[in-house]
C-alpha cells in the first residue's frame, strides 16, 4: 500500500525524521497543517507533540491516504488530527494555524507562488511555513529523471514573492533541501 511505503520513507533513519520534528520547534497547544500528509506518519507524530490542546489538520489530494490516515490516527487514540481532502491545490481549514508542514509535495504544484499567496491567509500572523523538499543531487536519481524536486532557490525565491522571508535553512538532510519562512 502506498500509505505504508510513505510512511517508511518518512520514517528512515537517513531521512531524520526526529531531527525534523525537532527542528519544527512544535509546543503543546499549536494548531499545525501538515500538506501533502501520505501516510501521515509526520501528522501523527505531530499529533501527539501538540497534545489533546493542540490540534492537527492533515490535508491531502488522496481520499485512500487520509481514509488511512485517519483509521490509523483513530487506533492511536489521536482525538486531535482531522483529515481535509484538498480538490486540486484548493482546501479550507477551519481555523487559523501556527504551522503549516509540507513535505515533498511542492514539485506537485502547478503555480506554487499563488498557493504560497493562499497559505498566508490560513496562518496566524506569527506562523511559520516548513518546506521539506527533493534537490537535484544526483544526475540518475528518480527524483532527477522525472523532475520530482524544486531547487531551494527557486522556493525561496517564490516563497519571498508572495510575501514570505526565509528564516532558517537547515542542511542536514542528504537528499532534500528544509527552509523555514515567517511573514514578511
């Protein structure tokens, strides 16, 4: 199932997946989207960081992903991570959030700075936008060969035109690029 492999992926020690969530500095009591959740391991991970006053919005284009999801999210005992199926790059959250988390999906969006531009909408005024994406490494990669990655400048370079400064890089991922913007 595609859920599963995302999830191991996610989880891979190569992939640092501690070191990520730590590097997101998540407080009990946040509300946090986490865009583009496959197999929600971030989210669920996510869910239990914020606590019962926290709260978890994992969105998704995929009804089977957040129908696992959300089974998963429900024999945990997550009362605190609500699934939201996006329609194309278009979704509602209900409530303003502190963090937006997107992990590996930006190469999926057609015209990623007017979504950028919509995601501000969703954010309390001091929220922050968490991008973890693929960087052309190696020249026979699959992410190389079928264009599954964004130069991180480029999504720095779209993330200040629609209205976003980048606050923090962090380069301890081997094969993805992590940046960190706030509001300009």
């Amino acid at each position: 199932m595609k859920a599963k492999m995302f999830n191991r992926k996610a989880s891979s020690i190569r992939n640092k997946p501690n070191k990520v969530l730590e590097s997101l500095d998540i407080s009990q009591g946040q509300v946090v989207a986490d865009i583009g959740v496959g197999g929600g391991y971030f989210s669920n991970r996510i869910a239990e960081i914020v606590e019962q006053k926290g709260r978890v919005y994992a969105v998704d284009t995929n009804s089977n992903l957040l129908k696992y999801v959300r089974e998963r999210a429900n024999n945990e005992g997550l009362k605190n991570l609500f699934t939201i199926l996006a329609k194309n790059e278009s979704f509602r959250l209900p409530e303003k959030v502190d963090l937006i988390f997107m992990r590996n999906i930006c190469h999926h969006l057609k015209n990623r700075k007017e979504y950028f531009k919509n995601l501000k909408q969703m954010m309390n005024p001091n929220g922050k936008i968490a991008i973890v994406e693929y960087e052309k490494k190696r020249s026979f990669s699959y992410h190389s060969i079928f264009g599954h990655y964004v130069p991180k400048e480029i999504l720095v370079k779209e993330m200040q035109e629609a209205g976003f400064r980048l606050e923090k890089t962090l380069t301890f991922l081997p094969d993805q690029s992590f940046t960190i913007y706030g509001w300009n």
